[in-house]
C-alpha cells in the first residue's frame, strides 16, 4: 500500500525538521524550503520551493495529500527585514492556503501556531482556545512576530470557512528539545549551566509566565492531526476554531522557575559533581512582570488531549531532565 505523502513547508526550520523526521516511519514527507536542511535527513525527500511565489507552491502542493505550514520569518530577522517578514508571513501563507485549495488531491493543511499570539503581559484568566488575540500586550522586539502569527491564523481560519478542505491551527508552546534554536533562554542556560557557569536570566523579565512543550509532544500532535485529515474523522465545522489546539504543558512557568529547573537538573544528572550558580543580570530595564503574574493565568489544553487522543503533555522539568540527560551522555 502507497504512503500518503505529506508536504512541510518550512521544513528545514527545527520544527519543521523534527515533525518530518517523526513522521517519515509512516508517511513519505517531502521538505519544502528554500533551503536544505543543515544536517539532511534520511528517508525524506526535499523540493526547493519558495513560498513568495505563487506557481512554485502550487506546482509543489500537486502531488501532496495533506500539508503543514511551519514557514515563518522570526525574531530578530522579521525586524531587520519587515519586508521579507510580511512577503513570507503574510504572503506565503496566502499562496500555500490557496494552493491546497485549489487543489483537488490535497485533503487539508495545519498551520504550525503559536502561544505567543495571546500575548506576554497582563495575562489573567483561562487560556483555551477562544482566548482571543493581544498582540501589543508583547515586548516590542516581537510585536512583529506576534502580527505575523495572528495573520498567519486569519488566513486559515478565513480559509477553513470557505474551502471544503480540513484547515487547522496547532498553537505551540514554546518548545524545548534536541536542535532547539541556540538564542532561546533553554538551550543557553543548559549550555552555560553544564560548563559550570552561571546560569543568567534577565531581571526586568525574569517573571514572564511562559507555556512550554516538549518537542515529542509537538510531533505526536501533528501525526495525530494528519491521520484525521487524511482519514477524514474530522467532522467540517462552519467555525474554524474547531479545528485550532492548543499543545502545550498547561502549567505556566516563568524565566527564572526555568533556570532553577535547569540548576537542579544538571545537579541531579552529575550527581552534585556540577553545581552551577544562578545570577540575576540586571540590564538597568524596567521590571515587566510581577512573581505572582504565573498565578494569574490557567491554560486549558483537554481539547488538544480529546480530539488528538493524546495522554499529556511533559513537564517542563521532564523535558529538562531528558536534555541535560542527553548532553551528558553525548559528550
């Protein structure tokens, strides 16, 4: 029996990569980037494909039976570059909605969201899926990014409503994993940490509550996601917000929670051996957020864990736990 084949957009990204490698056991992936993934991947075809223009996504979408969209322009680049950002953010989506609309083979597309489109400050209340969007309530430096996330979903949305197709919205968490990206504050204190040094969250946002998920978490959600569109068990709805989950641990955290769960892993894992020291750096700007603002908030994840037939989601101490793990054991 033939594989269906599954298309990622953006697929040379660390999200995109770890869903095709997660997915490529049962379905034939194809990468879609205007560039190839820096270490390759076994098993997983790659198409150069640049999401700007029009007839290249359509020609790529041809052959596909269900995509996903993990395309974006990201901090700091979307704010050196804000036209590249809108062309690829804004445009590309455009182009990749329509072409699984158009096309009579595709069955549907899910659009890798995220959290942050709720916003960073002055969260109160329980975050499900109708939280609504905040996209000035985020430090400036990703204003952008969060416009870009919340247009991203306009377009699906507005396209799950007009095309008979399966359009979805899974809403990320901030993800911890093997092949994170090298500036989140994670993968820096875990690097600092394991060297002995000191682990350095930011004073004036040291409190910012934040929602994780473990990578493997993201990569079982999208499977299971995928296996509905194709088998078609998901019932078209006339709201779109049917179809959007939220993927993460539903217990909020903030940056400095993070770097004691850090602290204390690496001094587990060495048996005391490493020990490294938590210092707070103050860069002489103002406090954004208060110890209690974690507390303010609940986030509701049991639709994601009902309709993906998901058991949880890891911890971020679990997740921790398993990085530090592996880096020791790597070296």
């Amino acid at each position: 029996m033939n594989k269906k084949r599954i298309g990622i957009f953006g697929g040379a990204g660390y999200i995109g990569s770890s869903i095709a490698n997660f997915l490529k056991s049962n379905y034939n992936v194809v990468i879609l980037d205007v560039k190839e993934p820096a270490s390759g991947l076994q098993g997983i075809d790659f198409r150069k494909c640049d999401i700007r223009k029009s007839k290249e996504v359509t020609d790529s979408v041809s052959d596909l039976d269900a995509v996903i969209d993990a395309a974006i322009i990201q901090i700091p680049a979307i704010n050196e570059q804000k036209r590249l950002g809108y062309e690829v953010n804004y445009l590309g989506t455009q182009n990749i909605c329509e072409a699984v609309h158009q096309n009579l083979r595709t069955k549907g597309l899910i659009l890798a969201g995220s959290w942050h489109t709720v916003g960073e400050r002055k969260l109160v209340g329980l975050i499900n899926e109708e939280f609504g969007f905040r996209p000035d309530m985020v430090e400036e430096r990703a204003r952008l990014y969060a416009l870009s996330k919340i247009a991203q979903e306009s377009i699906v949305r507005y396209y799950s409503e007009m095309s008979d197709k399966i359009y979805g919205i899974i809403r990320m968490g901030t993800v911890l994993g093997e092949g994170m990206p090298k500036k989140t504050a994670a993968k820096i204190f875990i690097e600092r940490g394991l060297k002995g040094l000191s682990i350095t969250p930011y004073k004036h946002s040291m409190y910012r509550p934040m929602l994780y998920v473990d990578i493997s978490d993201v990569c079982k959600a999208y499977e299971a996601f995928i296996t509905k569109v194709l088998e078609g068990s998901l019932v078209k709805s006339n709201n779109s917000i049917d179809t959007i989950f939220n993927v993460y641990c539903p217990i909020p955290i903030n940056i400095k929670d993070l770097a004691f769960i850090i602290q204390n892993a690496i001094k587990f894992e060495t048996g005391n051996k490493v020990n490294p020291p938590i210092e707070i750096v103050d860069k002489q700007q103002p406090m954004m957020f208060n110890e209690e603002d974690k507390t303010r908030i609940t986030a509701d994840t049991n639709k994601a864990l009902k309709y993906l037939g998901l058991e949880r989601f890891k911890s971020p101490k679990e997740s921790v736990g398993n990085l530090v793990r592996s880096r020791l054991k790597g070296k």
